[in-house]
C-alpha cells in the first residue's frame, strides 16, 4: 500500500536528516539532487525540519551564489547532547559531545576494588555531572555505557556475576534517578565491534567477529550486519572455551583454565617473563615493544595462543574475518595479526583475514557515544518531532539493550 502523506514526510525527513549527518551541510539544490525529490518537497521539508529545530541555516554555499538555494543548512548540533561511559573494574571515563558527536568534554577516574558500592557509584555519577558542566551541558539527552559482563536480553540490565563490582550494576539506576537522561548499557566488547566497523578496522565488513584481547578476553559476532546476543546474553563468552594447553577445565563460575588462561593480559605477561622482556610492564607495552625490536620468538608465541581461539570461532562461525581489538590487539598490530592469519590458514580450511584493530582501547568508549547518538536521533529524527517532541528523557535502563540493537 502507499504511505500516508505524514508516513511519506517522516521518511524523506529521515533521509534528508542522515544526508545531513553523513554529509555535512548541504543547500536545497543538493538536497533536491540527491534525494531525487520535486523542489516544492524538498521547500517543505526544510521548512518542517527548521521550524522543529532540528536544522538551521549555517552559512552560504558561494558569493556568486544568493537566493534560497544558496543558503546552506545543517543539523543543529546543541539540540541534544549526550554522554559516553567506559566502565572498567578499577574505574571508568566519560566523554560528553553533542549530537553530532564533536567532544565538549572528557574525563576519567579511578575507584580502587576497597571503594564501597555506595561511594563508588557516588563518584561515578559525580564525574559524569562534572563532565557535562565542564562542556557547558546543563542537561543529557542519552547516556550510553559500555561495561564488562553479560546483558540481560530481557531488561537490558548488567546481569548479576561474583566476578564484576557491585556498583557496576548500581550505577545505570543511579544516573537514571539523578539525570534526567536516557540511559542505555551494552556489553563492552559488542560497543567495541560496533565502533570497529563504523569507524575501524571492520567498516567494509557486515560479518566480522571481534576478538578482544585485553585484561580479559571477549568476543563480539556481528553477522550480516546485526550483533548477535545469544539466548541470554551470552554470544562471545569465549574466555570460557575450553582449549588445549591449560592444566584444567572452566566451570560454571571461572573461566580459570579456558581459552582467558593462555590469551589474556597476565597470561601474555607470564609469557613475556619467559622470553626475556620487562618483567611488570603491560602486555600491550610487551606487544608493542616485540614488534618494535622484531622479537620474533614472543610474537609467535603469543599469535599460537590467539590463534586457538580465532580457529574456533572460524570453524563455528565462518565469519571470513576477524579483528583482533583491545590494547593488545591494538599493541600487536599488523605483525600479530599476520601471524595469527597464518595459523589459521594452516589450522582450517575456511579462509579468514584476521586484521589488527584501529581503535584499540578506545574503541568501547566510541561505540558507547555511537550507541548514544543512534539512539537519540532514532528519537529526535522520527515522526514525533513533528509534533514538537523535545530533547527529554526517553526510556530507562531497563531499555538500553533493546534501543542498542
């Protein structure tokens, strides 16, 4: 059936708004050609998305060039603004920028593992208020957190588990109560493969996994473009696979003995103990300085354990690609990623390209702020702001994993 006239007007309001996002601003003309609407559309729906606030004239295309079709507008990018989190066990960072997702602020802090549930969310929700004054925001349109651990399909909420901080779960309620924001939580490897294939080493890929290499180790598998979660959440839990080369099998609460004992941070810095480096330092700073001096011996060794981890998820999965991310998948670079490509070519016969990751550590806190800014323009760029709709709060915690998709 035909859409409706408001139906049509919301989705060339929708097309225009993303040519705007992608594109930066644009003139009538430009949007007349490339949306392939009439010019009295094209008048109407830059009339529509003015007077809601959404776009404003910033400037002209040319001097020669006056009239109507020489105004250039764009999106109206204090209309919302938003906040990222990064949350890790020893503490967490924030970015605030606004919807157009340029950076107004950013901050980070620790909370040390004595800090009690109570003062620890206190500081968390303090530094993201503090964060968003010091930009100039009085007020948060959407949050988006990554942390680690599993996400509850059903509520969206960090699910319960002895091995993450308390206030890890306490805090998405804590900002809800005191920020009149909408606030959105998201396992921190998925964010990380979400950002890798907006802006990473993914972007020409719909199927990828991600293999996080870090203080613990993780999988994202996105397939056909879609992230997929598993029937609790659980999609990706490969630290818990078990593999050859460990002294005893993962159980149900430890994943002691599975694939996170050969490949994780304190594994690689037992392993770089044994070949001679810095005894202490970091395993990224291992990775980096191996490639930097070739140390041929530590690289292979650490590509033979990665390895048995990607060869799994390539005989499951078939993805024909996988990112190694994390500070160490980062740190190995190209070098490692070669390697462990080589393995796999050798170790299985679907071919896959393993490549290095292009945002490393940072990648959890882009895919927090992408995660926010799609979803705060999935609300302030549909059809109820035609009707007005303001930049308030939209649903709770319990709607992040749904709103993330």
């Amino acid at each position: 059936m035909p859409a409706s006239p408001s139906t049509a007007r919301a989705i060339n309001d929708r097309l225009a708004l993303g040519l705007l996002q992608r594109e930066g601003p644009l003139t009538a003309n430009q949007l007349k050609q490339l949306t392939g609407l009439s010019r009295p559309s094209v008048a109407d729906l830059v009339e529509r998305l003015q007077g809601s606030g959404l776009i404003a004239v910033v400037g002209e295309a040319g001097a020669q060039r006056r009239g109507p079709n020489a105004r250039l507008y764009g999106i109206v990018a204090d209309r919302a603004h938003l906040a990222a989190l990064d949350v890790r066990t020893d503490g967490l960072s924030v970015v605030v920028t606004d919807l157009l997702g340029a950076v107004l602020a950013e901050a980070s802090a620790p909370i040390g593992g004595d800090t009690g549930t109570g003062p620890a969310v206190e500081r968390a929700v303090t530094l993201v208020e503090r964060t968003a004054r010091d930009g100039g925001v009085q007020r948060l349109h959407t949050i988006g957190i990554g942390a680690p651990g599993l996400i509850d399909p059903a509520t969206g909420e960090l699910r319960d588990t002895t091995s993450l901080p308390a206030w890890h779960r306490r805090l998405a309620g804590a900002l809800q109560e005191r920020l009149p924001a909408r606030v959105l939580v998201e396992n921190e490897t998925n964010l990380a493969a979400r950002a890798e294939q907006r802006d990473g080493a993914a972007h020409d890929r719909d199927t990828f996994v991600l293999l996080w290499l870090g203080e613990g180790v993780g999988a994202a598998v996105m397939l056909d473009g879609t992230l997929r979660r598993g029937a609790s959440g659980g999609t990706g839990e490969i630290g818990f696979l078990p593999v050859p080369g460990t002294h005893v099998l993962p159980s149900a609460t430890g994943c002691e003995g599975g694939f996170h004992s050969l490949a994780c941070a304190a594994a690689l810095r037992q392993l770089g103990a044994e070949y001679g480096l810095v005894a202490g330092a970091e395993a990224a700073d291992l990775l980096r300085h191996a490639v930097e001096s070739d140390h041929s011996g530590f690289l292979d060794a650490v590509a033979d354990r990665v390895a048995v981890g990607a060869a799994a998820v390539a005989a499951i999965l078939d993805p024909g690609c996988v990112v190694l991310g994390g500070e160490v998948g980062r740190a190995g670079g190209a070098a490692l990623a070669a390697r462990v490509e080589e393995r796999l070519a050798a170790m299985s016969p679907l071919r896959t390209e393993v490549r290095a990751s292009a945002l490393g550590g940072s990648a959890v806190l882009r895919g927090a702020l992408l995660a926010a800014r799609d979803a705060a323009q999935d609300e302030l760029f549909g059809p109820r702001h035609q009707a007005g709709a303001g930049a308030g709060a939209g649903a709770g915690a319990g709607g992040g994993a749904g709103a993330v998709r």
